[in-house]
C-alpha cells in the first residue's frame, strides 16, 4: 500500500486522514477535539502544548501498520493566529487565534504608522485587520514585553506542526500571505511592515518555501512519538484555506470554493494578483501557485450553532424547523456577530435579532434567519469579487455547513450560482494529502502538475444544486433587508 497524510488542525478540533493514491481512497481517519480560551474583550486562544497533545491523539487512534506506510505529509492549519516561540522553539505564550479582536487598538496603531490604510494595501495588499497576524506580534510587545524579548521565532499554526514534525522552521506562499507582513505582490516578507512593529521581526520569521517544496523530513523524535517513518517527506503546507482549494480542485481559474465552518470563506484561484483597493477581499497566494482572492467571515456556523443549542434541536431538527419558514423568514433578519467582525470589518460587533413582530417571532424564523445571515454575508463579498472582474461559473460548498441540503438551497439562490459539494468531508485535510502526493513526486522528479493530480483524485458529488428565478428574486429583497439592518447598526461596533 502506498500513502500519504493529510492533517488539517482547526480552530476546534485537530484532523488527520490517510489516503491510498493507488486504489484512491481513504483508508483511515481521526479527530480530536481542541480547546479555546475566550474572554468578553475578544479574546481567543489556545496554548501550543494543546496542538501537540491533538497531533498525538489523532496518530495514536490509526492502526500502526497504515502509519507505516506513509511516505508523504501535507499540513493543513487555521490562517493567522500567532505561535510565540523562544529559540528553542518552547512557546512562550498562548496561541492568539484567527478570531481574537482584542487586537483592534494594534491594528489602529499599525495603520497610523504606515501611514494609513491605502499605504498598507499598497505595500502588502492587505489593510490591518485584528484578525491577521502582524497585530499580534504588536500585541505581544505592548502587552508582554519581557516574553516579546525573547522572541525568536514567529509561526503560523501550520508551520508549528511542520516544526513539530521535522524540526524546521518554515513557512509558505499560502498562509504567509494571511500575516499582513507579507508582500502578496512580490512573495516575499515585507521588511517595511515588519519593522513598524520592531527591527528585530524579519530575523524572527521562517524560511519562505515555495509550492510543492519540501518542508523537510519526519525526525527520529517525531517518528517515535506519532508512530510516523522517519524521513517521510512533509509538504510546505498551507492555511486552511488555501488547502481547502487545493482539495476541492480551486487549482485554476473557474470557479469559488466557499467553506461554512465557524468562520465563512470565499475564495478563487487566480493567475494574476487580485488586490481589493477597499480591503475587502484580502489579497492571498495560494499554495498550489497563483494567488487566492478571498473573503472571510468571523462568524458563519456560529449564528445557527447558538440558536440550535438554545434550542435543544439536534443539526437535523434545527434544519427542519428552518425549512419549515419561507425566504426572508418574514422578515426576521439575523446580525450574526457573536465572534466581532472581519468582514463587514466590525471588531466590536454585537449579534442581534431584528425585525422582530407578534407575527413572524417563531423558533422557524429565527432558525432560518441564522442559516441566511451567514450566507448574506458571503453574497458582500461575491459583489466585491465582481467588481474587481472576478467572474466564476459555480460554486463548490465545503465545511460542515455543506452537509445541509437546506444551506445548498440558500447559498445557491443568495449567490444566484450553482452549487456542488466535493466528496468527503475533510476538504482542508484532503487537500494537505494532495499536496503532500504532488511534493512526494516533485522529490522523485516526476513531472506531474498539481492542476492533473487535482483532476485524478478530486471527486465532485451528483448534480449541482442550481438556482431558481422566483427564489433567486425572493432572496434579493431578503438580502436588501439584510443590508438595511447592517448599515443602520454598523456604527455602533466599530
């Protein structure tokens, strides 16, 4: 049996799969779940020691013998949050996540050392954001600034299993370009940016990889704690993301890739940059080569998770209760910022129920109202890519969110697009294993590109979930009413 492994570490729990290239399956999976520390002023994170412990337990759930026939490693990771290392390489904080607004006052700070947010988007492509990294680093320095001394190396979640696995330091294009200290344009750290946090920054940021190299090889250490062979090859890796397109086939131009997990995204391949002068979408590479235009979203399963557990409904009931209300919810809108905002850009945004009358407040109205404010959101960003001429035929869902016939429905009517969902479940995961099989042949000098290896073993489920003209006019106004509520309440959470 020949295999390679995909590990996909999310904000909730941390994934491993392993996929036999030769008969095109699967043959084994496993998951273990990932703490979060949160607090009322924004604040979201996890400890480093947690992404070890995860690792661990997801290898020690794979029978042995399929371990052993592992011959290549892709790593899949949550974009953005900051793992602080000492040099050697023991974190010497917590793990300031993706989701963490704590950080606005740096991003406000940074901005106004730039020389405003023009001047930022024009050296990176990117404006400052609490959710990127570089805010972070900031962070660490104001608010920390005997364990910001002795800061030596900053990561990415991703590069931090990469680390653990080969005891390299790396990063690359994909999940780099997520930091807001990285130059999307030239591929390259921004030593301009960097050095408005401290001069010290670029000495402390890995090794740029490009796609398809080599991060290294499994250690001795590493071989004996996970149950791996040592010296299998490890993949450069990417941002959940940028994974996530490769295993759903985003390798070229054609079409969206849009992800329903706690946070929202989507995203495209593109040839060429695509940078948002209105900051937007931010302006990703990929990781497969090319660059990755995306829009993300803070709070997108979050809304429908909240109501279903105030509820007490299980995923089935809840999407049947929803099912039950017509578009629009009579009017009932959802705000759904229970995590702040990255996108309308509200870090202090408050979740509400509004439009709410005798008439039309029913457990089905607030169900199907959370479900359609996450893909309202998602319709904001579809205007921005068609203003910047980014046009795509179809729309492939991923995330748990996908599994939902009901949020097909939506999503396809809101965007006015088809809608089709790869198969299986882990796409993030998936595309780490992808990328590892394309690396393993790039090492044995074979000539396969990874828009042909995408083609061979990327599977695409049943017919697509087309729109319909009534409900694609229906939800217009809905997404009017939406827009509405927005603009009027904007101005208390920024």
């Amino acid at each position: 049996m020949k295999t390679v492994c995909g590990i996909d570490l999310g904000t909730q729990s941390c994934k491993a799969l392993i996929y036999d290239y030769e008969k095109k399956t699967v043959v084994a999976r496993a998951q273990t779940p990932v703490d979060m520390i949160a607090d009322n002023d924004g604040t979201r994170e996890q400890k480093a020691e947690w992404y070890q412990a995860a690792l661990k337990a997801c290898f020690d759930k794979i029978d042995p013998n399929l371990k052993s026939s592992v011959a290549a490693i892709g790593v899949s990771g949550h974009q953005h949050s900051f793992v602080p290392l000492d040099s050697e390489g023991g974190a010497l904080y917590n793990v300031k996540l993706w989701c963490d607004t704590s950080t606005a006052p740096e991003c406000e700070q940074l901005t106004a050392a730039a020389g405003g947010e023009a001047a930022l988007i024009a050296e990176t492509g990117l404006p400052m954001r609490p959710g990127y990294t570089a805010p972070k680093v900031q962070w660490l320095k104001n608010h920390k600034p005997e364990l910001f001394a002795r800061l030596r190396h900053i990561l990415l979640p991703h590069d931090y299993i990469n680390y653990l696995l080969t005891g390299e330091y790396t990063a690359e294009y994909g999940d780099a370009s997520g930091t807001a200290l990285f130059d999307v344009r030239r591929r390259v750290w921004s030593e301009k940016i960097c050095a408005l946090i401290d001069k010290a920054v670029p000495d402390y940021l890995p090794k740029i990889l490009a796609p398809g190299e080599s991060a290294g090889t499994v250690t001795a250490a590493a071989a004996a704690r996970y149950g791996l062979p040592k010296g299998a090859v490890v993949a450069s890796g990417g941002g959940d993301n940028m994974m996530g397109a490769i295993g759903t086939g985003a390798v070229r131009d054609g079409f969206f890739t849009m992800s329903l997990g706690t946070s929202g995204t989507l995203f495209g391949f593109s040839s060429i940059p695509v940078i948002d002068p209105e900051g937007s979408l931010a302006a990703f590479c990929s990781s497969s080569g090319g660059w990755l235009p995306l829009l993300c979203t803070m709070n997108c399963t979050v809304a429908s998770e909240e109501f279903r557990a105030l509820f007490g409904l299980d995923i089935k009931t809840f999407d049947g209760e929803a099912a039950k209300a017509h578009i629009g919810a009579a009017g009932l809108v959802v705000l759904p910022f229970f995590n702040g905002e990255r996108t309308p850009n509200l870090p202090n945004g408050r979740a509400s129920v509004n439009g709410i009358t005798a008439a039309n407040f029913s457990r089905g109205n607030l169900a199907r109202a959370s479900l359609e404010a996450s893909i309202f959101g998602m319709r904001i960003g579809l205007e921005s890519f068609n203003k910047l001429g980014f046009k795509a035929k179809e729309i492939r869902l991923i995330g748990g969110g996908a599994k939902s016939k009901l949020w097909q429905f939506i999503a396809a009517n809101v965007m006015n697009l088809p809608v089709r969902v790869p198969s299986g479940e882990e796409a993030a995961a998936f595309g780490g294993a992808i990328q590892a099989l394309w690396t393993l042949e790039k090492t044995l000098n074979k000539a396969a590109s990874i828009e042909a290896i995408a083609d061979e073993h990327i599977v695409v489920e049943g017919n697509a979930v087309l729109p319909d003209a009534k409900s694609v006019e229906d939800y217009e106004s809905a997404y009017s009413e939406y827009l509405k509520y927005l603009d009027a309440l904007k101005i208390l959470y920024r």
